[in-house]
C-alpha cells in the first residue's frame, strides 16, 4: 500500500502543460527521506530510514526520483498526464533544481555519533540492534530507537536469538579465546573483559587504556614464530566493531597514518607492531582527542568521547616510559603458545573461522561476543596474572647482558659499590663501548633492576650514598618502641613507692646477672 504523499512534485497549468514548482520539490525529497547532512563543519546528502542514515552522492537524488515515479507514476497521475510528460517538466528544471544553492533548501540534519552509557551497549545487525546491559541481551526495532545511526555501523549478516543459543555451554571461538588464555579461569576472565571493553563504544577518562596483545614466549631474545592467534582474536573483534587495522611494521608516527580512520571507526589496531615503535607515540590519542588528517582534505577532529580506542598485536614489550603514566594508559595480555607451527585453528576445529560459519554458528560467535561485553559491564577491566611479563619488560629496557652481569654480581655481593660495579660493567665486555651507559644511567638501571625483581636495598652511607646495600628479612623487621610495648603502671608520687621501686629494680637485674 503507498504511503500518503503530502506534494506532488508536478502539476498542469492553465495551458494543460506539466510543470514543477521548486517548493513541491524539495518536500518530496524530503518525503524520499533524503536530508543535507551536517558533520562538523561539512554537509552531504544522506537518505534516513528507520532511524538510519545513509550518505549519497548528488547524483542518487535523480535516481531516486527516477526509481520512485517508475514504481509509483500510474497510482498518482492525473488525467491526461503521461510519464514522460513529467520527466520532460524534470529535465527543464533540473538546472535550477539542482544547483548547490537551491539545494540548501533541503531539510537538514545535524549528526553526532551516539555512543554508549556506562552501563550498557547496542550492536547494530542487518534485521535487528541489540541492546547489552549488565542484566540481559534483548532485541531493538530500528524505528524505536531514540536515536539515529549510521548504516557504516550496521554488521553486514542478521543475527537471531533462540533458548538453545542462550543455554549453549561450547562455542567455537569461545573455546579458541579459552585456548589463548590457557583455559585458566584466572586468565580466561580477564582476557574476556578485555574483548568487552574493546566492544563497549564508551570512553571513560579514568580508564583509557591501550590494549596490548602479546605472545607469551621470551621474544626478546628468541626467535619470533608468529601464529599464535593474536591477529585472529582481533578479526573477532573486526566482526562486531568497525575496526581500522594499521600495518605496525611501517608505522612512523606521521600525521598522515591514520588517513584511513573516519569518523565511524571504533577501534584502531595497530597490527603487528615492531619493537622500536614506543608506546608513548598514542599518548595524546589514547587520553584525548583524535584528529585524522588526510592529505588535501579538511582535518577532522573528532572529541575524546567520540574518539576510537586503540589496540596493538605485537610479539614484543613496547617501549614506553617507565611510571604511573605508562602504566594507567595500556592492558597487556600474553595470549599463550598453545597456537603455532604444530597446531593452527583450522587444525584444531577443522573449519575456518568466519568463512566457513553458517548462520547458527555466525549467532553463537554474536552471542559469545555479546556475553564478553556484558562481563565488563559487571566486572570491569581486569588484568590477568603474568607470565614474562616483568622478564620481559627488563630484558626491552635493560638488555640481556645487563641482567646476567647484575645476577652475578648478587650471587656473591650483598654491597655494591656504585663506581667499582660501574667500572666492572664497562671493563667486562658486556655491551660495545658504543653504547656504554654512563656512570648516572647506570645507576638509573640498577635501581630499575632491583625495583623490578622486587630486591629490598638502601643507599649508604647517606650522605654520600656511595653503596647499594641489599637488605635482608632481618633488616626489614619494624624496631620495637615504646609504642609496641603493652604497659601496665601505677604512677610513683610519695617517698616511700620509691623506696620500694628502686629496690625492687635492684632485685631484678641482680637475678637477670645470676642467670646469665
């Protein structure tokens, strides 16, 4: 049944000649749905329908005219009017109907990218939104939705909810996810709050962190194998997200790297990021805005609430200063070896994820992801046990041969003399005098070191502070004062109590001479 139409965009004038005026025009347009849309400082043209905005080029607003009267010309022509009696009123006008100015009559729209409350989070399918909170996953018609979305944030395959889905116990990459994690509830938790927080679009200014997925295995001074799911666990991520993947390897750190970003993307993965690329390059993206520079376009800025999150897969410790301030903006996660050069995924579940999935799988794999989701929201963002990471962490900024020099060195030594073990260091041969620290750098990585391996020392003598002293259980136990001490007293106030008090004191300490 045809929808009502308020203007008909054509009429017959006195002389029985099909005209259009520009007002009944633009009114149809707006009955199409097609809206100038506002982002920022830029407009275009967009069609919105149930709630949802898709952007059109100029020309689709002909075609769109066109499709409609082939469709729906003979339930609204008047007598004596012919189809191309009404394309021929068009095409005269066309000039004036479509010239930029004139098309500013158009109605617009100002959009702004709804994002996520705290405590919940909608994901957006071909059929049907769902909407996550911390209680339920339930489904949302498009048109009741309060809000409108961009068709970019629309998952390109249905999704479908049924009781055998809700009570299944094993799902495929729900199992691949409990692999990485060593199928330990200790990590496999962790890791997925972890999945959950990606998914949830709500930026929190106390919690922007940089998500980090790294192999397990010591690839500081191994050989880098690869394959161990990383990459796969953010295609996961890719198929309920809009995520940009960003090769790690070219990465500079110029203004132009992120030309790929738009304003719908919701993650930007850093993908197999090298080990010279440092942490504190996605500082200023990670905590605040997000500008995307494309060359010889307008930059778009977009707020920190709107800004996508960021994520790395990496077989290394980044490098990044060492603080509070490094340690508050990144989530590590060492996904375990189970995967590699003797068993791949396909190996172990003898089809290919994704595209081999049919639409009950497609739905478990929705339904997991949801289920991650709703575990942040009840959870929060935990971080698991580690595994190398401390290990690791040394070995990126302190180097090998340094630590096998300090482990000798506290073989033996509970005192360190700070210039005799720098001058052992430098005469020893364990780094190229190339790039030999000096005596304050040196100083600097054995407090690191120690500080790391968790070793209890003091600086002597403490105006010079010429020596590392180790500590032992024993220096470390508290000095008993008078404060520790339970009393129980009577206060001495005539001649007499003292007479009696001293000699019972005298008393005391000749028995302590006798026994001893």
């Amino acid at each position: 049944m045809a929808q009502k139409i308020v203007h008909i965009p054509w009429y017959l004038n006195e002389d029985g000649i099909v005209k259009v005026r520009s007002v009944d025009f633009y009114n149809f347009l707006d009955f199409l749905g097609i809206k100038r849309l506002k982002e920022e400082n830029s407009y275009e043209f967009a069609v919105v329908r149930e709630n949802i905005i898709r952007r059109i080029p100029k020309s689709d607003i002909v075609r769109m005219l066109l499709d409609w009267l082939s469709e729906n010309f003979e339930m609204f022509k008047q007598e004596d009017v012919e189809l191309d009696d009404v394309l021929d009123a068009f095409i005269n006008k066309s000039k004036l109907l479509l010239d930029d100015k004139a098309l500013y009559f158009i109605k617009t729209i100002e959009y702004r990218k709804q994002m996520d409350s705290p405590d919940d989070s909608y994901i957006y399918f071909l059929n049907t939104a769902v909407h996550i909170s911390k209680e339920s996953i339930s489904l949302v018609n498009y048109k009741d939705l309060q809000w409108q979305i961009m068709e970019q944030q629309i998952l390109p395959r249905t999704f479908h909810t049924s009781k055998n889905l809700n009570s299944k116990k094993s799902i495929p990459f729900q199992q691949f996810v409990n692999n990485l994690a060593k199928n330990d509830p200790e990590r496999i938790l962790p890791l997925e709050t972890t999945l959950g927080y990606m998914l949830h679009r709500h930026k929190n200014f106390a919690l922007a962190k940089a998500v980090i997925f790294m192999d397990e295995n010591m690839n500081e001074i191994d050989l880098v194998e690869g394959g161990t799911g990383k990459s796969l666990l953010m295609k996961g991520v890719g198929h309920m997200r809009n995520v940009c993947e960003i090769s790690g390897k070219g990465f500079k750190g110029s203004m132009f790297d992120f030309q790929r970003v738009n304003t719908e993307t919701d993650i930007v993965l850093i993908n197999d990021a090298n080990p010279n690329l440092s942490l504190d390059t996605f500082y200023n993206i990670t905590a605040d805005g997000f500008a995307i520079n494309r060359k010889y376009k307008s930059e778009i800025l977009l707020s920190y609430e709107e800004s996508p999150k960021i994520a790395f897969t990496t077989n290394y410790v980044l490098k990044a200063p060492a603080g509070n301030s490094t340690d508050r903006r990144r989530i590590e996660f060492e996904v375990a070896q189970h995967y590699g050069k003797n068993l791949t995924v396909y190996n172990d579940f003898k089809h290919f994820f994704f595209t081999d999935w049919n639409q009950k799988q497609w739905d478990e794999f929705s339904y997991y992801m949801m289920h991650c989701l709703q575990s942040y929201l009840n959870n929060g963002l935990m971080e698991a046990p580690s595994i190398n990471l401390t290990e690791r962490r040394l070995i990126s900024e302190l180097g090998v041969e340094f630590l096998e020099f300090m482990e000798e060195e506290l073989s033996s030594k509970k005192k360190l003399h700070k210039k005799e073990l720098f001058s052992k260091f430098s005469k020893g041969g364990y780094v190229n005098q190339r790039y030999l620290p000096n005596q304050r750098t040196f100083t600097t990585k054995v407090k690191k070191y120690l500080e790391y391996k968790q070793i209890s020392y003091k600086e002597t003598p403490l105006n010079t502070k010429m020596y590392f002293e180790i500590l032992t259980e024993k220096d470390l136990k508290p000095l008993i004062t008078i404060d520790n001490i339970d009393t129980n007293y009577k206060t001495v106030d005539t001649a007499n109590k003292m007479t009696r008090l001293s000699k019972q004191l005298q008393k005391l300490f000749n028995n302590e001479n006798v026994t001893k």
